[in-house]
C-alpha cells in the first residue's frame, strides 16, 4: 500500500506541499476570525489557550492527518478504509472521512458568504468608500451590505464560481503558480499593516490586550472556542489536509514541513491580532465587537490614513485570496471522494457539489435578512454552521483520527511513514497522539457540557 500513487495528482516538491498547506490554514479564520474571537473572550489568556492547543493538539494531529493521507493516497473516506483494512480492523472507520466530508459542506457554505463580503470590500475600497469615514458610516457600509441578500447572492455565487473553477482544473494546474506569488503578498502586507498600527494605534494597549494573560477572564467555554479554533485554523478534523498529505512526495519529513505549516498559520494570525488591535485601542472602539471587527474597524484605519484607499484595497484583496486558497482545500477532500466513489469527472463532481454548498450559503446569508429570526438551539443558521462545525465536528474529527493513528495504526506504521531521526521525538510524537491529544479534547468538551448542563 505504500507505494501508491494518488489518481489525482501529485505536489511538485515538499515546498509545494508547504504552499499549498499553508494556503489551506491561512485564511479568515486568521485574518478575520481570530482577532474577533480573542477580542470576544478576553484577549490574554484567550491568545495562550490557542497556543498551547495549537503545539499539544494541532501541530501531532496534524502530523497524524499528513502520514495517513501519505500513506493511504486517497480522498479521506477511502484512505481511512483502506488503512483500516491493512490493520485488520473495521471498515466504519471511515465514516470519520464522511464526518469530514458534512463538515467541509457547511464549513465551505458560510466560508463563501464571508468571502463574499470581504469581495464587496475590495470593491468598495477601490471606489473610495471608506475615505474620510467613521465608525458610525462604515458601520452603516456594513449593515447594508448584511441587509442585502441580492448583494450577498452575488458576491457569495461569484466566490463559489472561482473556487469550484480552480477546484474542476486539477490539483496542479494554476493553484501552484498563483499561491508561490500571493503568499508572500500577503505577509508583506500584514507586516506592512502591523508598521501602521504601530506607529499609528496604540500599540502598548493592544500588545497588553492580546498578551496580558488574566485567566479570571477564561471560561470553559473560551477554551472550547479556542481549541476549536486551534482545528479551524489549522484546516484540522475534516480531511483537508489528510487530502494535501495524499498528494505529498513520499521522500518530504512530515515532521519538519507540518512545523513550518503551523508555524506560519500561527505567526500570521498573531500579526493580524498586533495590527488590529491597536488601531482598535487607538481609536477608542471595542475589541469585542464580533465579526464587524475586520470589517468595520479595519476601514476606518484605512479611511483616515495616507494612502489608505489603495492599501485598504490591497489588503482586502489579500484576504480574498487568502480565503480562496482555503476554500479550494475544503472542497477538494470531498470532490476527490465523489470522484472515487460515484466514478465520475472532476467537473461534474465540482459542479454538483458546489451547487449544494451554494444553496447552504444562500441559507446562511440569509440569517443577515429574510431568515433572521430562524432560530436552531438559540443561534441563527450562520452561527449554526459555524457552532456545529469549528466546535463540534472538527475537534470530534481530530480526536476520532488521533485514536485510530494512536491505537490502531500503531507505532510501526506511523514510525515507518514519519522516518524521524531522532527516537525521542517520536516516541514524543507518539505519546501525546495516544494520551495527551485525546484526553485533552474530551475533558474541553466535558467540562464544557458539564459546565452547561450545572450552569
Ligand atoms: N484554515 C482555514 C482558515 O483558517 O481560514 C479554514 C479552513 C480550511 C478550515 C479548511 C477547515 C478546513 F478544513
């Protein structure tokens, strides 16, 4: 089995892997989650929960997902099956890969439609919109466009049309060539924004806010929003990178090419909280504010600096590229699924799939306008979406692939595809893939639960 070759590609070299996986974990979740999700819940100790999620759960779960999509050489569903057969154990383990396959739907669904506004913003900066404007106007900006399903409709529908496209030409062709460019676009500038918000916000307020750790502000909730976040942002628990790992060049480290994953996925998201929150700080407005943060904060700094028209423009186009480059990687685990199991082209399996997840994002724009008060366990069809999947179906994902990796697959599968030099650190690597991972995960969900149930 492990001489496999995939049928739907293969990454150029290790570095392409290193692109296109980085591209897969950099997106919103960086740029516009995570900054309004650590504003929402406290900031310091919120930030060092995500950390240490990342390092104890993300970057060994990861590992985990890259040496099984390696080795196995198939969508999700069928390299789990396929490895469960090998071990001699039940094929029911693949249905983690359809778990996967649910959740990169929903996920891709309300992924479009925030895409689609930060496509409304590179419109709107480039016309000059945000010029001159306060809170209260920009704000207004942003409510109009929520209050608009037409709008949402077509920016959402214009996403999708680029992702599904790019998705239909292959894993090679075009994607390759457009990441190499736009990732280091997109760090110069992050960093170029980080400049700005030092030398114009108030950097000191929010380098404190983000790491000034006061854990009477820490709930088990945070902590759950946090690792689950840790799964969001890494593209963990549903299958899109196990898919990257299945087009990895069998001779790359994993170990070594997962650390510079998660290392640039987590310096891009701190950057994006640095550059943020001091202009949050800086022009008196609330750091938990929720979604708008990116959206309404963010303008108002570019509205009232030099040059801001054409640098807020550039920077939304980034976000959208950014966002672009992970969505393909949530659709492409379950196109490759289809391929192989309904043995039919990539185009149409693009077409039909993208269709579905297009219908589910009209129904989730719709929690801005005409379904609003549409109510599923006190949260509108968005936050559902994103509730059920970031904090449910991934760190669920997570733990189910870290259990078989850890306790079925075993040491010598996983020591043969990990090749590590040094014994100790796989035998690191392994100890907390069997306990530390897993035990970790469930006591955040039972505390969580508990915490609700008592409470
Ligand atoms: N990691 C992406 C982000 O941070 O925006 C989102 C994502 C992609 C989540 C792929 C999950 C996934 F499987």
């Amino acid at each position: 089995m492990q001489d496999r070759q995939s049928i739907h590609g293969s990454w150029a070299s290790r570095w392409t892997f290193i692109l296109a996986a980085t591209g897969s974990s950099v997106g919103l979740g960086n740029i516009w989650k995570f900054p309004y999700i650590a504003g929402e819940n406290g900031g310091g100790a919120f930030v060092l929960m995500y950390l240490v999620c990342i390092a104890l759960v993300g970057i060994p779960i990861m590992m985990a997902e890259v040496l099984l999509g390696r080795r196995g050489r198939q969508s999700p569903v069928n390299t789990l099956k396929d490895m469960a057969i090998e071990i001699g154990t039940t094929k029911r383990w693949a249905w983690i890969g359809l778990c996967g396959v649910a959740a990169g739907i929903m996920i891709l669904s309300f992924y479009s439609v925030v895409s689609g506004w930060v496509i409304a913003y590179v419109v709107y900066a480039a016309e000059g919109t945000f010029t001159g404007a306060g809170v209260e106007q920009i704000g207004k900006v942003f409510n109009d466009l929520l209050a608009d399903p037409q709008e949402l409709v077509l920016w959402h529908t214009l996403f999708m049309i680029v992702v599904a496209g790019t998705v239909a030409r292959g894993v090679n062709k075009g994607l390759e060539a457009g990441i190499r460019v736009l990732m280091p676009m997109l760090f110069a500038l992050l960093l170029l924004l980080l400049v700005y918000a030092i030398t114009a916000g108030d950097f000191a307020a929010g380098w404190d806010f983000m790491f000034h750790v006061d854990f009477g502000a820490l709930s088990w909730e945070a902590v759950l929003i946090a690792m689950g976040h840790a799964f969001f942002t890494l593209s963990l628990g549903m299958g899109s990178i196990m898919v990257y790992g299945s087009y990895m060049p069998k001779k790359a480290s994993i170990g070594g090419t997962v650390l510079t994953v998660a290392g640039l996925d987590t310096l891009v998201a701190l950057i994006a909280g640095l550059a943020i929150f001091p202009l949050v700080f800086g022009n008196q407005l609330d750091p938990g504010a929720g979604p708008g943060l990116m959206l309404v904060t963010l303008p108002v700094a570019f509205g009232n600096m030099a040059g801001g028209q054409i640098f807020g423009f550039l920077f939304f186009a980034m976000v959208a590229i950014a966002a672009w480059s992970s969505a393909i990687s949530l659709l492409e685990p379950v196109v490759a699924y289809v391929v192989e199991r309904y043995k039919i082209g990539r185009t149409s399996a693009c077409v039909i799939l993208s269709g579905f997840v297009w219908v589910l994002g009209v129904g989730a724009l719709g929690s801005f306008n005409f379904g609003s008060d549409w109510s599923f366990f006190g949260f509108n069809f968005f936050d559902l979406l994103d509730f059920m999947t970031a904090n449910i179906m991934l760190p669920l994902g997570g733990l189910l692939v870290c259990i078989f990796t850890g306790w079925w697959v075993g040491k010598k599968i996983t020591a043969d595809e990990l090749n590590m030099k040094s014994e100790l650190v796989f035998n690191s690597w392994f100890f907390v893939v069997r306990f530390i991972a897993p035990v970790a995960v469930a006591i955040v969900f039972i505390a969580n639960l508990w915490q609700k149930f008592a409470g």
